[in-house]
C-alpha cells in the first residue's frame, strides 16, 4: 500500500536481508478471503468460509437466518450460571474474530455477549446463537473498500455513546467508526471507564476515544505521502462539540479528566475539527446500542457490509453507501 516506487524500494530493501518468494496478490490470508477488482478499483474483505465453518461447529447450519444480530429489547432475566456445558466461550471467540477482520455489524452484539463469560446461563447462549442466525442470513456479505469517481482522500470518524447503557453499573458505551475516503478503516464498540454524569460527558469521553484513532489514521496517511484536509470529526451531541471549543473549566465540566480534553487540545491545534451530524446519519450508532432493521440494516450499509453476489447491487449499495462526511463537509 503506498506510492509503487516506494512499495519496491521497502521490498527490495527486504530481500537484501530476508529470503523472499513473490507469489502474486493476496487471495486468502488468516481464514480471511480478500478480492481485488482493479477495474472497479474495489478490494472485499470476506470471511464467507468461516461463517459457514462456525454455523457447522455449533450445530446451526440450518437454522433460520435473522435480520439483526440481536433484539432491541434483549430479555432482563437472568438466571444464575450453568453447571452445565455450553459452548459459550468458543462461540464468542469465534464471533470475536469475525469482528476484528470483517465484520464491524455484529461488534456491539459481540462486545455485549462479552461480559458474560465468566458468568453465563441460557438465556446469553440464546443471545449468542441470535448472532449465528443473523450470520446464517448474511454468510455472503463481506467488507467492501473502494474508490469512487471525483473523490480526494478524506479521512473522518463517526463518534456516539448511549449513556448509562448498562443497568447494573449504569456506565455508558462508547461508539466509533474511523473512514477513508467513506471506506470502514477502524470500528470499536466499548464500555466507558468512568461513569459519565450526563449525555453530553459520555460523547464528549466517546469523542476522546475516536480521536485517538483518527489521529493514528491521519499519521499512516501522512507516512504514506497521502495528502487530506483536516480531518473530521462527527458527532450527534452539540454539547459536546462545543465543549471541544471551549478552553478553560466549566461548572458542569471541570471534573471531567484530562485525558479527555486530547479532543479540544487537537480541535485547538487544528489537527482535527468537529462537526454535528443529525442522529439520523449517525454512523456509529450501530456499534453503542440494539437497532431496529430498518436504522441497523442503513448504518450497515453506510459501512459497506454488502453482499457479494451481486456485483450490480454491490456497486450501487457502494455508490450510496456512507451518507456523511463529503455531503457534511459541504454544509
């Protein structure tokens, strides 16, 4: 990935010291299908054949597919922990590869089924095999990355929190989805540290965490000679986009941490800016909570998870896919 004369200088410098053999472009590397289409300028991140190995392990090869990885109204009940055998660690494992490789749709399903594997019960496998079922339905659908005609290089993160999410210890979740050129670079679904005091703490810590990452992005994009404009920012919460342009401590603010103010200090260097985008274009709202088919099936698409049989389909899904950063950028 690079300039090409760059790319042949780093592997010649290579061959000076390690014994290379060129074997041509990548197909298949760790269980993670990869396919290039110069013509269209398009590469898919597949993990087709795993999903179809893990239905097979956990006996669920032909159960009824589902439209979502997990209920929006997931059942409060909860037993105590089984002495009987379930899979349940071996099957989030499982689901937690697909995440980390191609699969950012299913990371808030996966991340929640997370905290419960020390302490299980039937009720959470159920929940599990919800995501197979899900899986089952959308086997053939992969992570697609593109170039579309006209566009620069542009580099921006969609950034949400659901506050107080978790009804035991009322933390809220944090939310991000870091793109390049509207292609999904980076994606994260995460229980805050802290318990954040209103909506508008918990995006501004939610904004901290995609900085980070946005600011990594921006770096690799400038080591490999791409130039963008600033990068963006985008959140939901207009009261937290205005804590990132206000120095100084606030009565409802100055509690907060100082390493969540890195969001202002880079606003204040201009190594980033903030935007508001309205909740309805809210990409990462997909990683903090359970949708409904309709919101989950748009932010799906806004990430480019799209089925790969149909290249027609594919190629308009991918044209209108990621409603935000050019069309924001130009309000």
């Amino acid at each position: 990935m690079g300039p090409r004369q760059l790319c042949e200088e780093v592997a010649a410098s290579l061959q000076e010291t390690f014994e290379l053999t060129t074997i041509g472009t990548v197909k298949y590397l760790l269980g993670v299908e990869i396919l290039i289409n110069k013509t269209r300028k398009q590469i898919v991140y597949s993990q087709r054949q795993y999903v179809l190995e893990v239905l097979k392990r956990f006996h669920m090869e032909n159960c009824n597919g589902s439209a979502t990885p997990e209920a929006t109204a997931p059942s409060s009940v909860e037993g105590p922990a089984t002495k009987e055998y379930l899979p349940y660690r071996e099957l989030v494992g499982a689901l937690q590869y697909l995440v980390s490789a191609s699969r950012p749709d299913i990371a808030h399903a996966t991340r929640h089924l997370g905290k419960y594997l020390a302490c299980y019960d039937h009720t959470h496998y159920a929940q599990a095999k919800r995501v197979l079922r899900y899986l089952k339905a959308t086997s053939d659908y992969g992570l697609v990355m593109d170039v579309q005609p006209g566009q620069g290089v542009e580099v921006c993160a969609y950034s949400d929190a659901d506050y107080a999410n978790d009804p035991v210890d009322r933390r809220s979740i944090s939310g991000y989805v870091t793109m390049l050129d509207n292609n999904v670079i980076s994606y994260a679904s995460r229980k805050q540290e802290i318990n954040s005091l209103s909506t508008c703490e918990a995006e501004y810590v939610a904004m901290a965490e995609a900085t980070k990452d946005l600011i990594w992005l921006a770096g690799l994009c400038k080591e490999l000679g791409w130039k963008h404009p600033v990068p963006l920012l985008l959140g939901d919460n207009q009261g937290a986009i205005a804590l990132t342009a206000k120095p100084g401590k606030h009565s409802k603010s100055k509690h907060i941490d100082n390493k969540y103010h890195m969001v202002r200090r880079n606003v204040e260097l201009k190594l980033i800016t903030t935007q508001h985008v309205g909740t309805d274009a809210m990409v990462a709202d997909v990683m903090t909570k359970a949708l409904g088919v309709v919101k989950f099936t748009q932010f799906r698409t806004a990430m480019k998870v799209l089925p790969l049989l149909s290249e027609d389909s594919q190629t308009a899904a991918s044209t209108a896919a990621a409603p935000a950063a050019a069309a924001v950028r130009g309000n």
